[in-house]
C-alpha cells in the first residue's frame, strides 16, 4: 500500500505481483480498494494489479465533490505516477464499472479488456427515474446516521443484518478493515455527494463511444435471488444481454453463487474471469 499525490490530495493505491497485463481493480460507490481485499492476492500471484480508493475512501484524502469526469482523472493520474501504460485489463464493481467504461471510452489505446462486475448500466431506468437520486442519498443520509449513532459498527461486529453476514465470511483482517469503513460518517457523507454523478454519468454515456472492437468485454453478472432480488436480477441481465451482443466481442457469464455483492459472493469465478482474460490479451 502507498500514497501517490495528486491536485492537492492523497491517494490510497495498493499494488501487487508482476506481469506483462495490469489489472486495475475499482470499487463500487461506498467502498474503498479494502473491497478486493480477498481477490486482490489471489489475482496477483498470476499477474500485476492495481487498486486504488477513491476520494473520500479509505485512506484517501476527501473531496468535496467528485463527478465521474474527475474519479476517472485521479485514476489516471495514479496510474501515469506508477508508470503503467498498458496494456490494462479494467475490472470495476458497480459504480466502479462506469468509471471504468468512462477511462476505456478515453484512453482506448491503453485498455486491452473489461470486467463489469454487476456494474451500473444505462439500461437501468430505474436508475434514470425521477427521484431515484435523492432517493439514494437518503438512504446514504441514513446510513451516515446509523454510523454516527454507533448502531452500524455494533451491528457489524455482530455480524448482523446482510451485510454483517457477508462480511462474517472474509479473511479477518479484511473483514476488520470493511468493518472500520463502512462504520465511519465520512464513508457514507461522500458516498451521498458522490451519488449525483451517477444518474449524470448514465446519460453521458449514451453518447461516448463504445469500448473498442478489438477489446473484449466481460460482463459478469450476479444469478441469485428471489423476490424482489429476482426481479432486480432480470433487469440487470435484460439490459446486459444485448448490450454485450452489440459488441465485436462482448460476453455475458452469469454468477449463480451471488447477487449483486459479486467480489464477496463468488470470488472463484471473478478470479477465473479475470485471469482467462489476462492470458488472453497476453497472448
């Protein structure tokens, strides 16, 4: 781990293991490089990897306001302060997923592959409705709350709830940094001034160029649900499955293990679609 300086501010970014291919690893809307913590060994013990948190995340330094335009400018700028030039295979969760569409629609000479975890799409309506974003930073208001309040660490450290239980399964020292994280104030009042960007980076991306033909996109979607979650499960592939077969080489893999919360749900087959990837453009 280490800190690179950028426009006035510190970066957290952890690099690990060698290789001709990087992989650059971004998180989803709450959460800092601390999200890999079990997949980011396992990816660099075949190639080198990269990830980095965010403003306002982790051990990063925060920012007031950070569109999508600028989270994108601080990842590049820590990749040109390590030297990496490519090629990259991006792999984003989420949120992370734009992001990396984003810095793919920009510096396609640098991007070799695509990993969208669950990512966010413009396929959503749901995402582009009226309300949907103040409706997410209330729920973000909520959570700060709970975090100020103590209620969330102490639900956390107990394993309960949804999230308590996910986090139960990981590697301890993993879990305890997630654990500190997602119970700070300042991870949920970033994550509630960050959520704007989104609605606001879906509909850019109607008009930014799609990932290169010869770079080939992976979307790995989570299977499981029922309820409410199947119906959320659709969306996400009904939006997914043309898109994907629009592309010169788009592939949809579906995670049957896991739902939306993929890099803790079905690491197995995360880190086999990353590394099948990473010795395909190796080639």
């Amino acid at each position: 781990m280490k800190m690179v300086r950028h426009d006035g501010r510190d970066l957290e970014v952890v690099v690990a293991g060698t290789g001709p291919v990087t992989v650059v690893l971004e998180a989803g809307l709450t959460a800092s490089a601390a999200e890999w913590g079990s997949v980011l060994p396992r990816l660099a013990a075949a190639t080198r990897v990269v990830a980095v948190s965010r403003a306002g995340y982790g051990g990063s330094s925060p920012s007031r306001s950070r569109d999508a335009q600028g989270s994108v400018d601080d990842l590049v700028a820590v990749l040109d302060a390590l030297e990496e030039r490519g090629p990259l295979v991006l792999v984003g969760h989420s949120w992370g997923g734009l992001l990396c569409r984003l810095l793919a629609a920009q510096q396609p000479e640098r991007v070799a592959g695509l990993v969208l975890v669950d990512a966010t799409h413009e396929g959503f309506a749901m995402m582009r409705r009226r309300g949907a974003t103040a409706l997410g930073q209330v729920g973000m208001a909520l959570a700060e709350a709970q975090a100020w309040s103590g209620l969330l660490r102490r639900r956390l450290d107990a394993s309960k709830g949804p999230a308590g239980e996910l986090l139960s399964g990981l590697p301890e020292g993993v879990r305890a940094r997630l654990v500190d994280e997602m119970s700070r104030r300042s991870t949920w009042r970033q994550a509630r001034r960050d959520f704007p960007a989104v609605k606001r980076l879906l509909l850019q991306l109607d008009h930014e160029p799609q990932p290169a033909p010869t770079v080939p996109v992976v979307g790995l979607i989570g299977g499981k649900g029922d309820g409410k979650a199947a119906r959320l499960r659709s969306v996400v592939r009904e939006a997914y499955e043309p898109w994907l077969a629009s592309l010169p080489d788009g592939r949809l893999v579906v995670a049957p293990n896991s739902g939306h919360l993929v890099p803790f749900e079905d690491e197995d087959l995360l880190v086999k679609v990353v590394e099948e990837l990473v010795l395909e453009v190796a080639r």
